[in-house]
C-alpha cells in the first residue's frame, strides 16, 4: 500500500515537473 502510494506520488510530480518544463520551453520559443 505504501509503496504504491509513493509510486503514484512520484508520477503526479514527474507530471507537474514535465509540465512546467514544457511550459518553460513553450515560453522559450515565443
């Protein structure tokens, strides 16, 4: 149970992270 509460908490932040680096290389190439 808890390691797959870490799992799933670690993908949600990979997430939000890939997400904001995406975002920062959209501002990039505007």
């Amino acid at each position: 149970m808890i390691l797959n509460d870490l799992s799933v908490r670690i993908a949600l932040e990979t997430l939000l992270l890939a997400r904001k680096s995406t975002m920062l290389q959209y501002w990039h190439l505007l």
